[in-house]
C-alpha cells in the first residue's frame, strides 16, 4: 500500500513511469496505473501516480544502498465508518511493535510519523515506507483520551 495521487491527466497504456506535473510545471508524481472499463485497456478519465516525495524518498535509498524492506507496525484495523477520521485497532500481534509500545484493540490511530492519518490505507502507507528500525510516535484516542506512543518498526516478512 503506498499513498497515490488520483488524476484525470491522460496515461495510457504504455507510458506508466511518465512525470505528473502541476499548473506550474513541478513534477509531483509518476504516472503508475490506470483504471479501465474493464472490456479494453483504453482510459476511462481516472489515472493514479505515486506522489513525488515517495518515489524520491525510494530512490535516495536505492542510491544509499540501503534496504528497500518495508516496515511494520503489527496492527490490524480499519477505517471507522463514522466519526473521526483514523485508523481504529481491530488486532495487535503479540510481540511486534504496536503491543511492545501499548496499543491496544479498540484503539484509534490518527497520527503516525507526524502525519495525519484519515483512514487504515493511510496508516499502512505511512508506516510502510519507514525504515525497519525506525521509531515513530503513534498518536491514538482511546476512551476519549488521546495519547502517544513510540514503536520501534520492524521489517515486514
């Protein structure tokens, strides 16, 4: 799971990989996939990219030699259907960073990494593209009380 950009620019089949730019001209994505009518491979108006901090953020990596692995933070959830926006907590695997820094079933997860979280595809994207290792606070409601937590990610198996 990585944060993508939706757009109506034109990608079609075989130019993935093509810059997204804005108004201005700043390259803030890479043209990765297209949504079809589902008979043929032609556009039906809805295109994705993958944000340019992301890719950057890969390639720096790619050109430090370091690991490409993707980090995990040990929790199961989903988007609540109501409500505040976050990621609420359905499981906590024993041993793995979550139940090692205190979340708990129930939980609502709605910052990580110091970036807002909306929904469980948001936490996964931001947890995901961490370094394994990495320690991140993790801000949750719980009772009606927010709170924060550090969890030293693990790399995902």
């Amino acid at each position: 799971v990585v944060a993508m950009i939706q757009t109506d620019a034109a990608i079609n089949p075989g130019n993935s990989g093509g810059a997204l730019a804005d108004r201005q001209g700043r390259v803030v994505g890479m043209n990765t996939s297209i949504r079809t009518d589902g008979t043929s491979n032609s556009n039906v108006g809805v295109g994705f990219a993958i944000p340019s901090d992301t890719f950057l953020l890969i390639a720096e990596r790619i050109l430090a030699g370091e690991s490409l692995e993707l980090a995990f933070l040990g929790v199961a959830g989903e988007t609540p259907l109501v409500g505040e926006p976050g990621a609420l907590v359905n499981e906590v695997t024993a041993g793995m960073p979550a139940d090692v820094a205190g979340l708990e079933v129930g939980d609502l997860i709605v910052e990580g990494a110091a970036q807002p979280i909306g929904s469980r595809l948001e936490l996964a994207a931001v947890i995901q593209v961490q370094q394994p290792g990495t320690e991140v606070v993790i801000e949750f409601v719980r009772d009606g009380e927010r709170l924060r937590a550090t969890a030293a990610l693990t790399a995902l198996d």
